[in-house]
C-alpha cells in the first residue's frame, strides 16, 4: 500500500524546478508510504517528452529493498498502490512461460504480465490497485484501477502535461485555479452523494474509473479509457449449492488477504461481517490473529456483548479500545485534512479515530475490515423495502405479505425503519430540494430500481461502495494502515450479486446466506438481528460545540460566493432545528457545516 504519482509532458521537457516539485508530490503523501519512497525521470529519443514516476513506500510484501519504486523490467517501469493478493499463482504461471523473476514481490508480477499479456492481463488479478506502468517501447502509459474503487487515482490534463496522484493535494500547485465543481457539491449538499461518478469536487479533476484503464499514446498524443472486466453470472440457482459456493469463495478470500510478509489483524465489531471474517481468518492464518474492536460507554451503540461471545466461545485474541465520543471532535479537522473533500457524517470522524488507536495502541499495518458485505449480501434496511417494492411491482403479494410477517415476528427490517434515514429513497420525500440551495439541476433518482441486482450494482458502482472505500482508504492511510476488503473480492461479489432474490432475503431475514453458512458463528451473533455502528453525538455537536460556527455561515459563507446557497433561508432551517421542528436534521447541518469549513481551507 502506497502512495504514487505521475507527470507526463508531451513538449519540451522538465526543468529542474518542476522536478523539485514533483519530488515535493511524492513527498506529501509520506503518511501512504512512511517506509520508504523513490522516483524516477525518464528522456524519450526525440526529448521531447518527459516522464516523471514517484512513489512513497509501505512495506507490505517483499520488505526488501527488491520490492522497491519506481520499479523496470525489460522496458517497463511502474509505480503501484495497492495489493495483487494471487501473485503467487500468477507467478508461477508465467514462470512457465519462462519469465524469471528477482524479488517477491506483486509488484513485479504486474509488470511481468503486461509484458506477456498487454492489459488484457489484468483482469486476472485479485486484488485493489492503482498504478502507472510507463512502457518506453510503445511510448504508452497505462494507468490503471481496480474493480471497486478501493484504490485512488485521480488526473488532471493541461494543454502540455498530464498528471496522476493517490490524492488530490499532490495535483492542486498544478492546477491554475482549484475551480470547485458545482454540481457535484450540489449533489453532496442536497442527496449526500460523492464519489458517485468520475468527476471529483474539482472541475479539472478527474478519477480512472473502477474496472478500467487509461491509454496515453505520447506518440499520438492520444488517451483512451477501456474496461477490462464487468460482472458475469455463477448461474447458481440452489440453496444449497449457494451456501456451498459463498462458504468456499468467501474462504479463499480471506486465505488471500492474509498473504503479507507484517502481522494481518482484523477488526472486529461484534456484527456478522467482522466476526465471520475473524473467525475465518483466525481458523486459517499461519499464527492467531490478533483482532481489534472499538466499544462505547453509550448502551445505544455498545456491541461488546457480542465482541465478548465471539471472544469467548470462539478464543480470539482481542484488543478492546475505548471510543469517547467527547472526544472525537478534537480529530475533526485532521479526518477533514485526510478526507480532502467533504464528508457526511460526523461517523467518519469516528472511523478515523479508530484506524489512529489502533496505529497509537497496536502498532500494526494491515487489518482486515468488513467493507461492503452489506452491499454485496443486502445488509442495509433500504434493501428489504427495495424487494418488498419490487414484489408488489409484480403483484407477488402473498410472497410480499409473508416476508413482512416474519420480519415483524422477528423483530428485523419492518421494526427498525427509520424514517429519517430512509427519506432519501423514498421518491416523494427524496424530490423535496433543501430551500436553502440553490440548484436547477435534476436529483438523481437514486431511489430508482428495476431489479434488485441492478441495485446492488448501483451501489457497488456509484452508490454506496466508491464513497466508503474513498473514507476507508483515506482514514487508515491517513494513519499508515492497509485496510483489506474480504468481500468486495470480484469472484464473491460477482457470486452474491447474480443470486436469485429469494436466496438475498427470506423469512424477514437480511443477510441470510451468510447466517444460514456461518455455521461456526455463535448462534447469538449469527442470528442476531439488529445492526449498529458507531456514532457520535451529532445533534448535541450542532446544537453546542459547533453552534457559533454554524451560526457565522450567515455572514460569511463560502458556499453563497459560489452560488449555490441561501444563508438566510439555511439560518431559518438552523433555528428551526434548535428547536427541534420536525423534517429537520443534523445530517443536513453538518453537511453544510463540513463543506464550509472545506471551502475555506482552499482560500
């Protein structure tokens, strides 16, 4: 895991202050990579291109000095972030090729099959990624991204230079004006959306879509962006064939993610993702793995009996660290310097703080985390009405009236709806504009589904997935940990994703091919029904601590200069949420408040 940067320049070439300055690129991402950090500058024949490839180093895999960057072989040069967790096998693949290798590590392995398969190549990799392969002998850079957009890499085009980072700060000094992209904030402030499409909060700034790569032909002065996966059906049909599957596919997933030359530990919160990845992981690693749960004083959102049942019944070994929402504030501007863009909600503040006890408390580099089993096994309250939905939609009302009958009498999705969070998937709530923005552009129907495969797909496109990878990867890189995504493997999203609906849900249950395959779960977490996470004190936030600040938006607002704010009319949702008038909440206000505060670390 790691950071790198690119500067490819189509006339004339670099001068020594430019080169300085990309050294200063690679630099400020030290936190991505604090083992190590190298670059490269490349001359072309004609020199009239330059190339220049950085990168900052978190030793992983091959600790040594072989797995080092910008790394070349046979006229391929590369810089990588990320993990390609089947090297092995596709090493020895090619090893019977005839290639021969000189270090241990992913790294080389990539270079090694574009130079056998050309880009083709990559869709036989398992892993998250982000790299730039400069190949001198076609003149060509191919940059590249995984399938879930675990891994950043973000460009911005001049007329003479084109750029690539792991973050946005490594591209701003090149920018001419950091000119704010307006309707992607507009977005961000009316449906909480970011990091839905390929455009960022900066107009010049643009991101390698999931799943693709990048072509830039220097001869031709050319770029081309191709896709060299998408999903493909398991025609699995079968309970029990189903169940099979996902036990074994999952299985392999975590048996690869465990692959790393530094201690893997896990995080565990006491729900069924973590606490089956634990489990698994603990079963089939080479030493017990050490896990890692954060727990609260607050009932509400306490999990620690369930932590204290996986612990006991299954023997993990476990680190408890104590989050105090009175505290969390003090980490607010430090998530928002890592973020680089607004977020919204004060829980990830929360998630930061965790990756940063955990780097203070267990000094270790790589966790396992539970990111995306909601998406991919249905996980979130919103699914269940989705399918209800759709069931009515094809007047399938028996089978509808039964899964609202057993999850009343289990006490699962039916019971938990909340209103306020569920608004912006209902069509006649989520239409409602805000007053206070101002915005002729049509909202995104993101309450739009046709079938609940294309939802999930949705989501693990735009969604859902490409804005909690973009928060995990920047909170445990902003503290120096690799955070790795048992479920959002392509062969066990590509499984979960093609199942018939009736195998995603049945009886009122959620998740219940993970429940019905966890079979050395504890029964008390396999089958438990309510889902938590951890907050904080949001309202109490915006209501005290950050009142004056909230307040202050109404004489100098960042947001009114761009355009697309009303102050006054946010001042009169702001009173009318101090005195809790319904229809407000402080998801809104914070999301006005932490884009504020954004806007004015870029003046």
């Amino acid at each position: 895991m790691c950071g790198i940067f690119g500067a490819i320049r189509f006339d004339g070439g670099f001068n020594s202050n430019e080169i300085q300055q990309f050294q200063q690129s690679v630099e400020i991402v030290s936190h991505r990579g604090p083992d190590g950090d190298g670059h490269k500058l490349f001359f072309t024949s004609d020199s009239k291109t330059n190339v220049f490839l950085g990168h900052r180093r978190l030793s992983i895999i091959d600790l040594s000095a072989g797995g080092n960057q910008p790394m070349g072989r046979d006229g391929n040069w590369i810089v990588f972030n990320g993990e390609i967790f089947n090297y092995i096998e596709i090493r020895k693949e090619l090893e019977s090729y005839g290639y021969k290798f000189t270090s241990d590590s992913d790294t080389e392995v990539i270079l090694r099959t574009y130079q056998h398969f050309g880009p083709k190549g990559f869709k036989a990799f398992n892993g998250m990624w982000a790299f730039i392969i400069y190949d001198m002998a076609n003149q060509k850079i191919i940059a590249s991204r995984d399938r879930f957009s675990i891994k950043p890499l973000n460009y911005f085009m001049s007329k003479t230079t084109i750029y690539f980072s792991s973050e946005f700060r490594q591209i701003l000094p090149y920018l001419e004006t950091k000119s704010i992209n307006k309707s992607v904030l507009t977005s961000f402030l009316l449906q909480g959306l970011q990091d839905h499409t390929n455009q960022t909060f900066y107009t010049d700034i643009h991101k390698v879509p999931p799943k693709s790569y990048l072509t830039l032909d220097l001869k031709q002065r050319t770029k081309e962006i191709e896709t060299y996966w998408d999903y493909m059906s398991s025609g699995i049909i079968n309970e029990e064939e189903a169940i099979e599957k996902f036990r074994e596919t999952l299985q392999q997933s975590i048996m690869i993610r465990l692959r790393s030359d530094v201690e893997v530990g896990c995080l565990l919160s006491g729900g069924l993702d973590s606490s089956l990845i634990s489990v698994i992981a603990n079963q089939n690693g080479v030493q017990p793995i050490r896990t890692f749960s954060v727990i609260s004083k607050d009932k509400a959102v306490n999990e620690e009996k369930f932590i204290d049942i996986m612990v006991g019944e299954r023997s993990l070994q476990n680190q408890k660290i104590l989050f105090d929402p009175k505290i969390a504030s003090r980490y607010l501007d430090q998530t928002l310097f890592y973020q680089e863009q607004p977020f919204g909600g004060a829980s990830v503040i929360a998630q930061f703080m965790v990756y940063n006890l955990i780097k203070e408390n267990a000094k270790i580099k790589v966790v396992l985390s539970g990111q995306g089993g909601d998406e991919v096994l249905m996980g979130y309250l919103k699914y269940f009405f989705f399918y209800l939905g759709l069931l009515a939609k094809n007047r399938k009302y028996f089978k509808a009236l039964k899964e609202i009958f057993y999850s009343i009498m289990h006490r699962t999705a039916v019971a938990q709806l909340n209103l306020g969070q569920a608004k912006r998937y209902i069509p006649g709530l989520a239409t409602k504009k805000l007053n206070y923005i101002n915005s002729r552009d049509p909202l995104i129907k993101i309450w739009k589904t046709t079938s609940i495969q294309d939802r999930q797909i949705n989501d693990l496109d735009h969604f859902s997935v490409p804005a909690l990878t973009h928060l995990e990867d920047r909170n445990s890189m902003g503290n120096s940990i690799e955070s790795r995504v048992p479920f959002l493997d392509h062969n066990v999203v590509d499984l979960l994703v093609h199942l018939p609906d009736q195998l995603k849900f049945k009886n009122g249950w959620s998740k219940y091919l993970l429940r019905k395959s966890s079979y050395d779960l504890p029964e008390r977490v396999r089958w438990r029904r309510d889902k938590k996470g951890f907050t904080v004190p949001e309202d109490h936030w915006c209501k005290n601590e950050l009142k004056c600040e909230i307040e202050n938006i109404r004489k100098n607002s960042y947001l009114a200069e761009l355009g697309i704010f009303n102050p006054k009319n946010f001042d009169n949702y702001y009173q009318n949420f101090l005195n809790e008038k319904y229809g407000t909440n402080s998801k809104e206000i914070f999301s006005v408040y932490i884009a504020e505060k954004w806007l004015k670390t870029l003046s």
